[in-house]
C-alpha cells in the first residue's frame, strides 16, 4: 500500500495527451471505482475526525492535515449506499476539486492505472438520470465506475449561480442576444451550472457532452460551409471527458483550418495540479478553474467586447 500511496504523490503532476491514471479504489463491496490522478494530492489512512455540528450528514467531520483543516465526505454514503463504517481501516483520498481541498472516505485503495481516453465511456444508456456516475471503464475485464464528484459537492454544498452586479451592463446583455456558444462538458451538473451562467449574460448556449461529441458537431458544421469562429463567440470546454479530452479537441480544432481561430475556454475542476504549459502547448485562448459565476461571466463579456467592430 505504500508504494500506491507514493505513487500518487509522485505522479499527480503528469499530464498527457488524450491520457489519464486512475486511482482504483472501493468504498463498500467489491466494486471498483475510479478517480484522476491528476486531482489527488495525497492518499492517507482515515484520520482522527472531529465531528462538525449541523453539518450534511455525507460529511463524517474534519481532519487536520498538514496545517489545514479538510471535511471528510463519505463517498459511499454521497451516493446512495451504505456509509464505511470502520474508520481505522479506511483510507481518505485528499483531492482539489474547483479550487476546494477535500477529502474522500473509502474501504481501499488499490492501484494506479494508465488509460487512453478513447477507453473512457459514458455511462451506459438505460441507467437513468439520477446516477452519480459520469463515466466507466474496464480494467482487466472488471468494470470501473467514475463518480462523477462534481454532482456530488453540488449536493452537499451548493454553490450560487447568481453573477453579483456590476459584471453585466445592459449593453453587453444587448449584445450578447446576438451571440451563441458551444460549452461541452460530461458532467450534467456542470453543463447545466454554466448553461444557468452564461443564460444570465444573454447568450444562448448549445451543450454538448465530450470532446469527440463536439469535435464530429464542429466538423459537420464546416463540412456545410460554416466556419465555427463565426457562429460561437467561444467554446468553453471541460479537461476531463470519456472517449476525447479537452486538451485533445482543442488541439484537433486547431490543426483543423477551418475552425482553427474558434475561441477556446478550458473551464476544469483540474485546480491544484493544472499544468499552464499544456494549454499552451495544445494552443487554448485561455484556462478557468471550475466553478466561479462571476469569472466565468466576465470571461464571456470580455469576449463580447472584444468581437466589437469585427
């Protein structure tokens, strides 16, 4: 267990193209679960956890660790099934999602594996709206579930969607009627919390759900004469998606001359551990750490000032 535990460690800063490592790990049966590498920052054995009062009953307390102090979310209890129960035999996987350090109670951790993307599925069809899985895979012929954690903190701390006053003038709400923009994320409760967003500002909004999803929509769209650049203002994309990532279609959209000068936002969860380089490498306009109303709001009136006179 060690070794997986410095593996972690060491490993959070890798970035590859259209690749990703998976934590397995269980919570309470012998199914396997799976989390990115890329936004853990340490794998511990459960702390001493104090107990927080009125708190949502997912969170089994908070620890201190390393001079800060983190809640404890149950991931079993998060989504639907029975709690961990023995807390000395557990593990707590410290993750940074959207800028928040928090950590995850599970039963074991067990390895790291190296995947391609295109490995990476959509949940299966038939599995309703109300599942917390935003992806899966296969491991050695077993099944690996991909919870996806962004609908879980939405449950258990929901954020504000509101945009404060002053971020939107009455001309820029004017201007932004006009303007459409293309924001492709696997996670349903991401495309609606920045559908909700950009709603606000004016602008009307097309989602899609993964990088290969909006690539072939792109390359239709050029294929009957249109150029991508003309009809959004900007595409707003997530990192992490099953079958293609954000990193791999912006640098699809790139090498493509007919959308090449398409505006692109990478808009992830991938806070903490995020290589700038690699936006630059891949060729983004710009990078934004899920999920803040008001700077993903000006990010897109920032845009519409920019589009004037063109």
């Amino acid at each position: 267990m060690a070794g997986v535990l410095d593996s972690v460690n060491q490993r959070t800063q890798l970035v590859g193209q259209n690749r990703l490592e998976l934590l397995l790990f269980r919570l309470n049966g012998n199914q396997l679960y799976g989390i990115n590498v890329f936004k853990v920052k340490e794998v511990l054995q459960c702390p001493r956890l104090t107990l927080m009062p009125k708190s949502n009953p997912v969170v089994r307390g908070v620890a201190s660790i390393r001079g800060g102090t983190i809640p404890i979310l149950d991931l079993a209890k998060a989504t639907g099934k029975s709690s961990v129960d023995d807390l000395q035999t557990s593990f707590v996987i410290i993750t940074e999602y959207n800028t928040q350090v928090i950590g995850f109670l599970v039963r074991s951790v067990e390895r790291i594996v190296n995947l391609n993307w295109e490995e990476i599925l959509p949940p299966p069809k038939g599995t309703g709206r109300d599942h917390y899985l935003t992806a899966v895979t296969h491991v050695d012929n077993r099944l690996v579930e991909i919870i996806d954690v962004e609908k879980v903190l939405a449950e258990v701390a929901p954020v504000s969607e509101g945009i404060s006053e002053g971020i939107l003038s009455a001309e820029i709400q004017s201007k932004a009627v006009s303007n459409r923009v293309l924001i492709v994320d696997d996670s349903s409760v991401a495309r609606k919390q920045v559908t909700r967003c950009l709603q606000q500002v004016g602008v009307e909004v097309v989602a899609l759900e993964d990088g290969r999803q909006a690539l072939e929509y792109l390359r239709a769209m050029a294929d009957e004469g249109k150029r991508p650049a003309r009809e959004f203002l900007m595409m707003i994309s997530d990192i992490e998606m099953p079958e293609m990532d954000g990193y791999t279609l912006t640098a699809e959209v790139r090498h493509d001359s007919r959308m090449q000068d398409l505006h692109v936002l990478l808009h992830t969860s991938l806070s903490g551990v995020f290589n700038q380089a690699m936006v630059k490498r891949v060729g983004a306009d710009d990078f934004l750490a899920k999920f803040q109303p008001d700077d993903l709001a000006a990010r897109v009136v920032e845009r519409i000032g920019s589009m004037d006179g063109k």
